[in-house]
C-alpha cells in the first residue's frame, strides 16, 4: 500500500481531493478481500483494485455517476460487496492579515479547531513567531505581497484586520478574486459600506462583494478581544461546516447528548 | 481523510511500518463523531488521531491491536446505548460501525 498512501499525499500536497474506496464487505467466502483500498482521481486515473476488474469498473461507475455529498458506505450492484466512500481532505487554513490584539486569541482558537494558522504583518514587533506560538507560518512583509505568495483556495479562510482602513483595503484587493472559502474583514457598517461602493465602481463582480463576511464575526455580544476572536473564529467553523449558526437549543430536531 | 493521517501512514509505509487504521464507515442516533473520522493504532498501542474518545475508542484501539496481530481486518459495532455505557457517562445514544484494516507495505 506503499505506493497508493504516497499518491494520496502527493494529490492532498497538490490541492487535489481524491476518492477513497475501501472494500469492507464480502459474501462469507471471499473475506481475503476485505479491506482493498482503490483512489479515483478527480481525472478519472485510479490506483488499485478492489476484488477483480469487473468490480473494480462497477466502483469506478458508481464513483463517476454518484453525487458526492459525505463519507458514506455504499452497495456494489451484484455480488455482495459493500464500499466505504471517502475522500482526501486538505487541512484547513486561516490566513489572518494583521497581527493586532484580536489576532492573538484568533491564531490560538483557529490552531485549538485544527486550522493551519499564518498571521501576516509588516512590523517586525507584531510579526515574530514568539508573539504567535500556535501559528505555523509568521510572516513580516507588506500585506499586498505576503497574501499574494501564500496559497489561497477552497480550503483557506482570510481574516482581514489590520491596524487601518488602508492596509484592510489593500489586503482585500490582494484577495477577492481568489478562490477562498471565506474571506472577512473588520469594520463598522459605515466604513464597509463605503468600501464596498468603491470595490463595486472599479468593476468588481457583484457577487464577489456579497460574498464577503464584513462586519466580520456572529452576533455574540461579544466585547472584549478574546470575545471578538471566538465570534471570528465561530464563524468560520460555520463557513466550513455549513452549520446555520443558531443555537441548538433553539433547533427542532436531533441533538447531541 | 484527512491530511495529517495521511501524512503519517505515507511516512509510516517509507520506515516499513505497518499500523492499523481504524474508521467509522456508519453511525446511527447521536455519536460524538461521523463516517469518515479515523484514528490509527500502533502496534506498540499508541494512537494518533480519535474516533470519540472513552470507552469505546478503548473497545476500537484493542481490536485493532487483535486486528495486527492476525492480520485481518475487523469490524467492530460501537453501542452507545447500553446499561454499561450509561454508567460510564457515555450518554450520546448512538451506534457506529468501525472497519479496523491493517496498512503495511506490500
């Protein structure tokens, strides 16, 4: 299986979510097979087998013909086998532009909910690895150039604020048209409103605009520093997770515990 | 899967390891975590990532030690519900259905 767990990390290197069929029920007389692993590449190239080449193609119909929605086990039309569906996942990242008093407490709760942190500021007093001890990446660099060299995609959140409106600007110009997750900035209404009038006069797609977590954070009342962070923070959970960010108690239906 | 198993069984395949890996395939009713989640277990018992935690990453992590040892992977049923659970404080109410296989070069 050497080689199979050496593709998957490469793909999860290269941004790439990869199928992960594993076999996991046979007919009582065929349990040498239990546990074959097979990758489907988003390409349609797959690596391994399951049981033979018919079953094998069965699973790649399936993967090619069924929409993904959540890991889950799955029939093989026929012969008694039972797939579990799974993919690759790429950890999370958070990308927070500034390294103000918010930032402290928000690199520490995003690294706690397993998120790769990097902090970006152009003062070498708020941009050092001692002041962010959770974070796997310190960067002191102008903003434009430092959100411009990081990866950004569908699995990276921005969390814009930092000491002023200028840099807020510039690191959201930097970001926009990238394809993040979630990006979110700090704010009043009034100072974003404005913001947002002038991105939409240079030309900037409507729905890039509205797509935008500004004011940032849920309505928690919250007040101080660590207050704000954990808003930030839950917020981005719920980007991720596509949670609607009510209380559970206040939800008709299931609940934990 | 997520990154960092994957990155620790890649790695653990170059040293010429072998691991068991342990991941919930079905879950019913309340259970602290959902398909997908996986944890691997050494052969010299220790783990890396948790399927929930308690009693029953107990349960899990033995039969994958059983599961090294014979060579052949395992089902194990995971019952959240029972007297003993409850007394143990284990008090989501759910079923989850995990599939240990062993991971080895070869």
């Amino acid at each position: 299986m050497g080689s199979l767990f050496d593709r998957l990390r490469e793909a999860i290197e290269a941004g790439i979510s990869v199928n992960i069929i594993t076999l996991v029920e046979t007919p009582a007389d065929e349990t040498e097979y239990l546990g074959q692993i097979m990758l489907v590449f988003p390409d349609g190239d797959t690596e391994g087998t399951i049981v033979d080449a018919d079953v094998t193609a069965a699973i790649i119909n399936i993967v090619a013909t069924k929409e993904w929605s959540r890991p889950v086990l799955l029939e093989v039309p026929g012969r008694g086998y039972r797939i579990f569906w799974n993919r690759s996942e790429k950890k999370r990242r958070a990308v927070i532009a500034g390294g103000g008093h918010i930032s402290l407490p928000l690199s520490e709760i995003l690294a706690l909910a397993d998120f790769s942190v990097t902090v970006i500021d152009d003062r070498l007093e708020f941009a050092h690895k001692a002041r962010f001890p959770k974070a796997d990446q310190v960067i002191c660099d102008s903003f434009a150039r430092a959100l411009g060299a990081v990866e950004i995609n569908s699995d990276t959140a921005v969390i814009i604020m930092t000491r002023g409106h200028r840099y807020d600007t510039e690191c959201l110009r930097a970001v926009l048209d990238r394809p993040a997750r979630y990006i979110g900035m700090i704010g009043s209404r009034r100072r974003i409103r404005a913001l947002i009038e002038q991105f939409a006069a240079e030309g900037v797609k409507a729905d890039r605009l509205a797509s935008l977590y500004a004011p940032i954070g849920l309505d928690l009342g919250s007040q101080t520093p660590g207050e704000i962070a954990v808003s930030i923070a839950a917020e981005v959970v719920a980007a991720f997770r596509g949670g609607d960010c009510r209380s559970l108690s206040r939800r008709v239906g299931e609940k934990h515990g | 899967m997520d990154e960092t198993l994957v990155k620790l069984i890649a790695a653990a395949l170059e040293r010429g390891a072998k691991l068991a890996l342990a991941t919930i395939i079905e879950t019913k009713g309340s259970t602290p975590r959902k398909a997908g989640t996986a944890m691997v277990v050494w052969p010299d018992g220790r783990v890396a990532g948790t399927i929930g935690g308690g009693c029953s990453e107990a349960e899990v992590k033995l039969r994958a030690l059983q599961a090294l040892d014979d060579g052949r992977p395992a089902r194990v049923e995971v019952r959240m519900l029972n007297d003993a659970a409850a007394e143990e404080g284990m008090v989501c109410g759910g079923i989850m259905q995990v599939f240990v296989q062993v991971i080895k070069t070869g």
